[in-house]
C-alpha cells in the first residue's frame, strides 16, 4: 500500500502519539487474542447452554408423556367393564369397588370416577397422606357432594367431607366432555378435599344409539409432577415450570405452589403474578417476543437479563393427541457456566494489563530522549510568534535536531526585520482604511434618508389617489344633507299655511283623529321596496274606492307614503271631507319631517365615518416604537377609504374570525393594507370579487395572524412573479406606478419578523401576509 494517502493524516497527530503508537502494536495484539479467547468461551458456553436445557426439556417431555397416558388406560380399563356389560350407567354404586381398586395402582392418580346422565356421580380418591375416600352425589342425597372414608376393598365407613349442590351435569368439564364427544382433557382445576391442582381424563360413555349416557373421569395429580421438576438437576440454580397457554402456572420446580389460598378459597395462579422473579421475567420476556403464549408454536431459545444477571431460556410445546397443550419452559442462569471462563478472563486482564504497564514504560522514556529538544524548539516558535524577539535555544547537539535549532534562530533574526516593515505598513493601511470607512457611513445616511423619502412619497402617492373618492363620499351625504333640509323647510311651510285653515275646517270630533293619523306615520319605521309599495298601494286604492271616495289612487299613494297601507275605516271621516286632498297632504308634509331628519342623520353619520377612516389613516406614531392595535381596526379604515371604488361593481367578501390584539406599528400596517387592496382593485379592472380573511394560525410553531387578500382579476404571469417585490419595478403605464409599493410592504412585513405569500393565476390572486401576535423587537 503506498504511503501518500497515510501521510496526511499521520501528521494531524502529535509527536509523541507518533512515537508511542508503534510500541504499543505488541500490547494491541495481546489484547486482540484475550479478547477472541473470550469470545469463543462465550460461543462455548452458549452451545453447553444450550445442550443442557434441550436435555432437560426432552426429560421433562419424556416423563410427561407417560404421566398422562395413565389417566387415558385408567378410564379404557372403565370403557371396558361397560363394553362387557359388567358395570352399568343407570346403577353406579357397582363401581365404587373398581375405583378404589384402580386408585391405589397409581401413586399420581388423585381420583377415578363416573357421572351419568341423571346427575349420579361416584369417585374413588387418594389423598396426599395415602387416605381413601369414596365419594357420591345424585338424586339419592338430593345432589349433596359426600366423602367417606374408604377401606382397601372399596367399603365406605365414617363420612368425611360433604359439599352442597353438586349436580356433575352442571360442571364444566362434564359438558365439554359431552360436547368433545371423545376422550379429552379437562381445564386445570383445584381439588374439593385438599390442596393440590388436578386435570382430568374424560371419556364420554354412549349407548348402542350413540345417546350420551355419562362421563369417565381420572385426575392427575400435578403436584407429583412439580416433585419431579424439583429433583432435576439442571445446572447449579437453573429452573423449570410449566404453563397452560392461557397463562396459568401448572407446575415448577421451585418450592411455590401453583394456586393461591386466601379465606379458604383457592384460585389458580397466573404466571405473570408469581412470587419467584425469575419466573415472572422469563414470562413476561416471553410475551413480548411472541406476543401471546398461543403464538408459541415450536422450540425457541432466547437469552434474558433477570436481576442484572444474564439467563438462558429454552422453551417446549408440549402436545399429545387428546388435546393437551402446554409449554415446557427451562431457565438456566449464565454464572452457572462461569466460573472456569472466569478465571481465565482474569489471567488474560492481569497479562494483558503487566504487558501494558512495561511497554508504557518503555515508550515514555524513549519518547522522552526524542522529543524533548523538539518541545524546547517548539516553545520557542511560541514566543516568537507572541513577539518575544529575544529568545534563544540552548540545545548542544551535533544531530539533525541541532541543525534545525540553528536554522530556527537564522530564520527568527530574518522575522524580526519582516515584522517591523509589516507594523509600519500597517500603520498607514489603518489611516486609509478608518478615512474610507467614515465616506461609506456618509453614502449608507444618504441611502437611508432617501429611502425613507421614497417611501413617504408614496404613501402620499397613495393617499393623493384615495382624495378623489374621498371627495366623493364626503360630497353625498352633503348633498343628501342640503336636499333633506330644503324638503323639511318646504313641507312645514306647506304644513304651516294649510293647518290654520284644515282646523277650522274640521269638525272639531275630527281633530283627535287628524292627530292620530300624523301620529301613526310617524311613528312607522318600515321600509317598503317598489314592489311592495305598488302591490299596497293597488290594494289600498281598491279599499278606498270601495268607499265611494274619488280620487283614491292618489289618497291611496300618499297614505302609502306615510305609513298607512292597512285598515283605513278609522279615516273614514277624514276621507269624506269636502278637503281631503289638502288635509291628507298636510298631514303628509308633518310626516315627511321625520324622513327628512333620519336621512340628514344618516349623512351626518356616513360623513363622520369617513373623516374618522381619514384621520386614522394620515395618523403617524413618532414614538417609533410598537404598539397593541387591532389588525381589523385599520383593514376597514383603508376599506373606508376605498368605499367609492369597491361600490361599483365591486363585491366585497370580509371573512373575520375573532384574533386579538397584536404588538405592531398600526400606521406602517395601513399602508400595507393600501397597497394590497389597491393593486387589488386595479387588477380587477374596478369590477370582481374582492375577500379579505382574518384567522390565528401557527406557522413554524409561533402563533400568527394570517390575513390574505384575494381578488378575481388577471392574475400575475409566471415570468413577473419572481420580480414584484423588485424596488421599482413595476408593470403599470408610465405615470401609474413608481414600482415601490410591494417593495415597502415587503419591508413593513419584515420589519414585523411576519413573511408575505404569492399565489396567483388568471382568475385568483392571493396575497398572505403573516404577523406575529407576539412582536420581537431588534436589538
């Protein structure tokens, strides 16, 4: 391999570390070795391991299987005696002498029994202590479980236990024996008389019809097969259990039992609930690999850490043909197979550490020989470059190190000269350098001041071009205002002149009515549109002709007019008189005060409204600093503004959902809503749709108020797009435009830390500008 590619990084190294690392290549290697020598110990304890629990577990299975053939030949024997007709199922009482009989035969049998179809039951038990029972229920006792001692030969003595209300058809295992329809198994369950778990052998018993006629039970001790786990020697502290797939421990070669017992009452125990550790982790670890003890279908071996201490674990299916189906799980922990690989780790450290601690020695002082000329030299580079000119080495030597110690001082002498040039060029590049430097922060004032005139122009640009709209919306309710007043001042001299005479005129029983007539006009507030002011005034003018009045078509307009447009019976008298044309008109131009007032009202509102919107928008904050200001606020003053361009032909959509205050600076804002909405308007060419939102949202994780305006208009083409907030461009005529609006919203945005979104093609531009409700100020 050539050495080029390997210098370069050699060189980031220090010297010493150069020196050192090829003396210690001997002590690398000898900790290589150790290291594979634990290695393949490891290997070879993982296979002893492995060995001794498949050993186990073939064992356990072995024994197993011929624990649980017994309970199956126990109740053939049974089937037999049937099948020959010795014994039958309607008189049970025959059979308790084969029961005892073929209970003693076996050490691990706890009982042999039968139950009909009638709720006879007959059992022979051997308890623990080798005691012998004889137990029955049925129709005879009135379905009362009784136990009796029991002589060799199978004759009841002294009655023992007695439990009520055992009818065998109601147990569980005797309907599922009849359901199974074959010989079965039962589910583990706890004895009546003592304190051990069972499963039952169940044989259904049929007739010549194939009618159920009862159920053969034999029940195996598993306590006899937790003694057999606990004599097995699997390595010095290994353990044995085994579970039912639903989780409940069968048996263990630990001394714990398998069921719990509080009050009397005795219940199965889950293998997560067991009180050994190892146990309850090596279930627990088994879950989590297979996910459920039914996902376990064929040998596995895995490796677990229980207590900080590492164990082997080996787990078995265990099946046969009647339906049993367990699981056969053996842990062995590894410190059993540790202690010679131990000994033999701690020779190699102490090897591998005295090897070490000579070649350490070694390296330092053969590092040392070399390199303390070379750091002398080294902390004389380092004053040298701190300006210290009048260091010298002392180094005698005659080698290649005292050739470079005399080149080192030459060549300080030659720096010293170079250095002093330097300082007095530098000098003189400092005076022209701080001269250029105050020119530049001159042209960067002059840049400011003319920007920020820029941009006043054209906010001044902009609010030239609100005046004539403006004018406008000031001059209506102006001349709504004249024109109001001028009808008021007409109709009460009209009324003024007529009224003397109408009084005099009319009855004076009439003059309440006239009273209220006026009254009633003007005291209706409905407005009525062209279409429905016909229709009432067609139904009105009927009504009155109806009357015999003439004229009714114009008593029947002005009585809209005024408010009367129902039942006009009352007025009856007043539409008779020979002067109804001049007193209804009368009683019309009194009316018409009140219409006069509410629109000159109406204009002086609209007129205050404006100048308010105008006032708001001219404002200018001299603080310079932010203020809480609601965003809406100055959106519908500038819409104020624009009121008399967006009236024609322009239909406005504001879409505001409830924000709050935010931190910003309200007058710099409403020239970014101006320009917007602006530029808006004129894409749309004065005629579309125009919708402004206002909604929170979040944007990178902080909370902002989103505000977009969207119009209808011609869209902005794809080449233009990347340049439309370019200081002046702009692709308006000349005179229309200076090409600084986007460009200063831009700025505003920015200077409010938001950001402002495009979006835009021919039918729908949107502009989305994004503020934070929580401003940050620069520094």
């Amino acid at each position: 391999m050539p050495l080029s590619p390997v210098l370069p990084k050699v060189r980031r190294f220090s010297l010493p570390v150069v020196l050192t690392l090829p003396l210690l290549l001997p002590l690398a290697a000898l900790s290589l070795v150790g290291y594979l020598s634990l290695r393949s110990g490891q290997r070879s304890i993982n296979d002893l391991a492995e060995q001794l629990m498949g050993e186990v577990s073939h064992r356990v299975q072995d024994n197993l299987r011929e624990y649980v053939s017994v309970p199956h030949q126990i109740n053939a024997n049974k089937v037999a005696a049937y099948s020959l007709g010795y014994l039958k199922t309607d008189d049970l009482v025959p059979w308790e002498k084969l029961l005892i009989q073929q209970v003693q035969f076996y050490p691990y049998i706890n009982f042999t029994s039968i139950g009909n179809e009638l709720g006879s039951y007959r059992t022979g038990e051997k308890l623990s202590d080798g005691t012998l029972r004889i137990n029955r229920s049925g129709q005879e006792n009135k379905f009362t479980f009784e136990s009796f001692n029991a002589t060799k030969t199978g004759d009841r003595t002294t009655i023992a236990t007695t439990v009520p209300n055992f009818d065998i058809r109601r147990e569980q295992s005797y309907k599922d024996a009849i359901k199974a329809g074959k010989t079965t198994w039962s589910a583990p369950y706890l004895s009546f008389l003592e304190p051990t778990l069972l499963v039952s052998a169940m044989e259904p018993l049929y007739d010549g019809d194939r009618k159920p006629q009862g159920v053969l039970f034999t029940a195996l001790r598993l306590d006899h097969i937790g003694r057999f786990l606990n004599d097995l020697k699997i390595g010095k502290t290994g353990q044995a259990f085994i579970i039912e797939r639903s989780g409940s421990l069968l048996a263990t070669s630990t001394k714990e039992m398998p069921f719990l017992e509080q009050n009397g009452k005795r219940t199965l125990i889950d293998v997560g609930d067991t009180k050994n550790n190892v146990t309850k982790q090596t279930s627990q670890a088994l879950k989590e690999r297979f996910s459920n003890f039914k996902a376990i279908q064929n040998g596995d071996s895995l490796k677990l850490t229980i207590d900080r201490q590492p164990y082997f674990v080996r787990v078995e299916p265990f099946r046969d043909d009647k339906g049993l189906d367990w699981l056969i799980v053996v842990t062995v922990p590894e410190a059993d197979f540790m202690a010679q690989i131990q000994t033999q780790r701690n020779t190699t450290i102490a090897l591998s550490i005295g090897a070490g601690a000579i070649a350490l020695l070694i390296s330092a002082w053969t590092v040392r020989w070399l390199t303390r000329p070379l750091i002398s030299l080294t902390e004389a580079a380092k004053d040298l470059a701190q300006g210290n000119w009048q260091t010298r080495l002392q180094v005698h030597r005659s080698d290649e190190v005292g050739d470079l110690a005399r080149s080192f001082q030459t060549m300080s002498s030659q720096l010293q000269g170079s250095f002093q040039r330097l300082e007095d060029a530098n000098q003189t590049l400092e005076e022209r350098v701080t001269q250029r430097t105050e020119e530049l922060q001159a042209t960067v004032k002059n840049l400011q001041a003319t920007q920020q005139e820029l941009i006043q122009a054209e906010k001044m640009a902009a609010l030239g071009q609100l005046i004539a709209g403006v004018a406008h919306e000031v001059n209506t309710p102006l001349g709504a205002i004249q024109a109001a007043g001028g009808n008021a001042s007409l109709a009460l001299q009209e009324a003024l002149q007529e009224l003397p005479r109408i009084w005099h005129s009319l009855p004076t029983q009439h003059h309440n009515l006239f009273f209220n007539l006026i009254t009633s006009s003007l005291s209706t507030d409905q407005l009525l549109t062209s279409r429905e002011k016909r229709q009432r005034v067609r139904q009105l003018s009927q009504s009155i002709e109806t009357m015999g009045i003439d004229n009714a078509r114009n008593l029947a307009d002005t009585l809209v007019d005024m408010g009367v447009h129902d039942d006009v019976t009352p007025l009856l008298p007043l539409l008779q008189h020979p002067d109804c044309d001049r007193l209804i008109k009368t009683a019309y131009n009194l009316a018409r005060l009140r219409g006069n007032h509410q629109t000159i009202q109406t204009a002086v509102d609209r007129a205050s409204k404006i100048v308010f919107a105008l006032k708001n928008y001219a404002r200018f904050d001299h603080s310079g600093r932010p203020t809480v200001a609601p965003v809406i606020d100055g959106i519908e003053t500038v819409l104020t503004l624009y009121n008399n361009q967006l009236k024609h032909g322009i239909e406005l959509h504001r879409q505001y959902e409830t924000v709050p205050d935010i931190a910003c600076y309200p007058d710099e804002l409403n020239q970014v809503w101006t320009n917007l909405v602006h530029n808006a308007i004129q894409a749309m060419q004065g005629k579309g749709e125009l919708t402004i939102t206002v909604q929170p949202k979040d944007r990178e994780g902080i909370a902002h108020l989103q505000v977009t305006v969207i119009d209808n208009g011609c869209g902005i083409p794809p080449d233009v797009m990347p340049k439309i907030f370019t200081p002046f461009f702009t692709t308006k005529p000349m005179g229309e435009g200076s090409g600084l609006g986007l460009d200063i919203v831009k700025k505003i945005i920015d200077k409010h830390h938001g950001a402002i979104d495009v979006t835009s093609q021919v039918g729908r531009t949107a502009f989305q500008v994004w503020l934070p409700i929580q401003l940050q100020e620069d520094s």
